[in-house]
C-alpha cells in the first residue's frame, strides 16, 4: 500500500491490524498536514516548524514512511525560517499525502490489505 510500511506498523502492534487501523484513521482525523499547510500559508515559521515536527513524529510512529521522508527537511527549513508556501517541494508532499491518505482508506475498509 502506497505510503505505509504495514510490516513495521504491525510489527509494533504486535500484528494487530484493527488498533494499526483504528490509530491510522486518528492520523486522518488529526488534521496534522491541514495544520502544517495552515500554518505555512500563514507565514508563521514557529508554528509551521511545530506543524510540521507534529506531522513527522507521528508519520514515524505510524511507519508512514514517505510523508515521513519528505516532511523532515521541511520542518528544518521552518525551523532556519527558510521555508515559503511557494516551496517546490510542497505540491510534491502534497501528492504524497493524498496517496496515503487514498492508502490508509482502503486499509481502514480492508485491513487484510495491509498483511499482503
């Protein structure tokens, strides 16, 4: 499934797939990207280098890997207050986002997807 390494989520589930569901739909619910983007187009470096801490812990926690990988080196940006929301890589974590979003989804209405 685009965007979860399921193996590592479960792993640390003990290979329970409802609670690695039930803590990926809180991910959705939890709004952590909208608040980056908010944060970003409002132009408060603080509060966009926390958004975006916020979005990798958990992209971590959950093995998320490639949100993960693409939102560290826009959190050290925020962090340099080198960052704007005209940064390129932007549409490209945003593209990332929304397939894992799609991904997390199908595993919500199927966890059995995500043992394959």
């Amino acid at each position: 499934m685009y965007g979860i390494n399921a193996e590592n989520g479960l792993k640390m589930l003990g290979g329970n797939a409802a609670i690695y569901c039930k803590m990926l739909d809180k991910y959705v619910q939890g709004n952590y990207f909208e608040k980056f983007i908010t944060a970003l187009n409002g132009g408060d470096m603080a509060e966009t280098a926390s958004a975006a801490h916020a979005l990798k812990g958990v992209s971590a926690n959950l093995s998320l890997d490639e949100v993960f990988e693409h939102i560290r080196p826009l959190e050290l940006a925020a962090k340099e207050n080198n960052l704007s929301a005209n940064d390129p890589r932007i549409p490209e974590l945003t593209d990332i986002y929304n397939k894992t979003v799609e991904s997390i989804k199908q595993a919500i209405a199927d966890p059995s997807l995500l043992k394959q």
